[in-house]
C-alpha cells in the first residue's frame, strides 16, 4: 500500500451532505432501535410491533436530523449575490 492509500481509509467523495444524511439516519435507527425496544417490552408488550414503530419513528426523526445540517444559514441565492 502506498501513504495515500493508507491514510484514505477508502472513504472517497461524497458530498458533506451525503455525510450528514447518513449520520442522521445512522442516529436515527439507532435511537428507534431503542424506542422500539421500549415499546415493544413495557407499552405494547409485542416486541415486534415496538421494533416496527420505533424503527419507522427513527428513521423519520433521523432523516430530518440529516435533512436539517444539510441547509446552510436559510440565505437564498438571489439578484446581486453570488
């Protein structure tokens, strides 16, 4: 292996909104892996039914996590900024 190589860990590209994205969903599932659990165990006492729940949640609160660091400061491009 060369030192380019070594150092790149073979994340290539991609944009930092794609990093963004993937980190919220990554949170996402993780936190509705935990809701889910919950639910599932103490609410529903159906482990499945938490799981389904809490994993749709997650990944609703996890892609708008992601969605949300996507956009810059609110400022639309318009006449006379560029």
């Amino acid at each position: 292996m060369t030192g380019q190589d070594e150092n790149n860990h073979g994340e290539e590209g991609g944009s930092p909104a794609d990093n963004r994205l993937a980190t919220g969903l990554s949170i996402g599932l993780a936190l509705g892996t935990s809701i889910g659990v919950v639910l599932g165990l103490i609410v529903f006492d159906n482990l499945a039914l938490g799981l389904g729940l809490g994993l749709c949640l997650g990944v609703a609160v996890g892609s708008a996590i992601g969605a949300g660091g996507t956009r810059d400061d609110g400022e639309q491009p318009g006449p006379g900024t560029e």
